[in-house]
C-alpha cells in the first residue's frame, strides 16, 4: 500500500507516518521541508502550489504508478486571538489556502493514482470545532477553512463512490502538538483515529466525520 501524508515533518503527521509505516504501507511524507521527515519516503510539497502539487503527482506517478492512501493533514492557524465579529480577513484567506483549498489541490492532483488504487482512501484531518451542531464563537479562521473542508469531504465521497474510494473527515481531538499546545492527549491516540480511517475495509463508511472511530455530530 501506498500512502502519501502532508504535513508529515512534526506532530500528528508524523505519528500517522510511523504508525502506517508500522503496517506496511509505503510511506511519502510530503512537507515543505522534507529535511525533517524521518524514515519515510521524503517528498518536499506546499499544500498552496499547484505546481508543487502536479509536481508531486508526476513523482508519485513514475515510482508507484499508484496511490491507495491520501491523508490531507497539513494545517495553519489555530487563530485564538481572533474573533469572527473583528476577524482580520487576510488571515481568515490564508487559511483557507492551506486548510481547505490544499486538500482540495492535492485531490485533484492525486484523483487518477487514487483511481489507479481501485480502493483508494482520502483522509481530511478536520477538527470538532467544525461541528455546526456544537459550535460557539473563536478560532474563526481555522474554524471556517474546517468546516468547508468537511462540506469538501461530504462532496468527494459522494462523487467518488463509484470509484472505490471512500472518503473521511477525523477529528484528532485536543493532541499536545505544536498547534494543540500542552494540556492535550498523547500524539499517537489522535493519530490512532486518522490510521483507522485509512486503513478501512472497501466496505467501510465513505462521507462520514469520525473521532477515535465514532461518528461526530455534522
């Protein structure tokens, strides 16, 4: 199995490297400085360059001729300075650029490897704060770049059944990362739920929002 995972220098992306690693799957760990990846397969990427994308494509293409795993990781801007009422709209835009429109290039990119799979897997790591259901004010930027991703995520899976891949939004929870802060879980439990939905079987759930395994509330 192949899986390539952004954002894979640090935090939750590299756990969910190791841990995939771990099951044998082929590992491209994509960053924008792939001099910090250990152990995996280095590919230097940014989530906001089309051509960093198509670029990683082409590569991925010549050496596997396939991708079975995209996990869409790589984030920015926890913003809990900001308020939605006052927020600085430049900040909000740069966001989303990395947050959502990076998944976004990034599956387009990898769309026809993902095909090539037959069972391909697309894992958005999203967040509860996103949850419409539950939400209250804060973190506006990050907050709104996630819930589009998880509209994203609803759209792919629906579009993409017919291919054989299903697709996911996890939420990690609160993890001690750079971005989480102290206080949160260990590494390897918000990554454990990025890994099941990467691992699922072809008749495991497609569109849906997951933490630890267990559906959360849209």
């Amino acid at each position: 199995m192949i899986a390539l995972v952004t954002g894979a220098n640090r935090g939750i992306g590299r756990e969910v490297c190791a841990r995939l690693a771990e099951r044998g799957h082929t590992v491209i760990a994509a960053a924008r400085s792939p001099a910090a990846v250990r152990g995996q397969v280095p590919l230097r990427l940014d989530v906001t360059s089309d051509g960093d994308a198509a670029r990683a494509a082409e590569a991925v293409a010549e050496r596997f001729g396939r991708l079975d795993v995209l996990v869409n990781n790589a984030a920015i801007t926890y913003d809990t300075w900001q308020r939605a009422a006052d927020a600085d709209l430049d900040v909000v835009r740069e966001a989303a650029e990395t947050n959502l429109y990076g998944p976004w290039r990034l599956v387009r990119a990898m769309l026809p490897l993902l095909r090539e799979s037959g069972h391909g897997r697309i894992v958005n790591v999203s967040s509860e704060v996103a949850s419409l259901t539950n939400m209250g004010g804060g973190t506006p930027a990050y907050t709104a770049s996630k819930v589009a991703l998880n509209a994203l995520t609803r759209m792919l899976a629906a579009e993409l059944r017919h291919d054989g891949i299903l697709v996911n939004a996890v939420c990690p929870g609160w993890v001690a990362t750079d971005m989480g802060g102290p206080g949160g879980r260990p590494v390897a439990d918000g990554a454990a739920g990025v890994v099941w939905a990467a691992t699922l079987p072809d008749d495991g759930p497609t569109g849906g929002f997951f933490r630890d395994g267990r559906p959360l509330p849209w």
